[in-house]
C-alpha cells in the first residue's frame, strides 16, 4: 500500500493549506513549524482513522512522526505488525449446538 502519497496529501491539505513550495518528504514536521502539538493530535486522529490503527501514547514521539518518510516507516512496521495478529483464513470457527469448535 501506499501511505506516503496519502499521508503527504493530508500534510500538505490540512496544515500547509495546499502550498507545497519546498516541502520534502524528510522534513521535520515541528522544526520546521508544520505541525504543532495540536496538529499532531490531529494526525494520530487521521492515520487511527484511515489505517485503522490504533497509536499508543507511547508511540506518539517524533521518531514515528515527525515526517512523511517517518509517518510511512512507522505505519509499515505498524500496519505488518497487526496482519501478523490477525488469524489466517485457514482458521474457521464453527459454533454447533453451542459450543464453539476450532477447526484448522
């Protein structure tokens, strides 16, 4: 999937107001004054709400979202992490009379 384009998109939209000029993907959000604690808040609501994620307070400091490639490092270790918690379709629960039965 391709986050950065979508993520990118968001920052330019919502915090530059769709001026682009001299954006790069490597940008320090809050050095460069992009972003601001509010504003980050705001992009843990839209990645949460997007990826279907779930970011912990722990995971909110700048080495995960501090920029586009961060943000993008961040929700593939994030997004792999939570396909390999989810059961495979191999996996089928039958309930009969019941009782729940785990077929493999």
């Amino acid at each position: 999937m391709n986050y950065k384009n979508t993520v990118r998109d968001y920052i330019i939209t919502d915090f530059m107001f769709g001026d682009a000029e001299g954006f790069h993907d490597d940008v320090s959000f809050i050095e460069s004054g992009i972003v601001d604690s509010t504003g980050i808040l705001e992009l843990v609501m839209f990645l949460e709400a997007t990826y279907r994620i779930r970011v912990a307070p722990e995971e909110m400091i700048p080495e995960n979202l501090d920029s586009v490639n961060k943000i993008v490092q961040f929700l593939a270790r994030k997004l792999d992490r939570s396909e390999k918690d989810v059961p495979s379709s191999a996996t089928v629960l039958r309930f009969s009379e019941g009782a729940g039965e785990m077929l493999a």
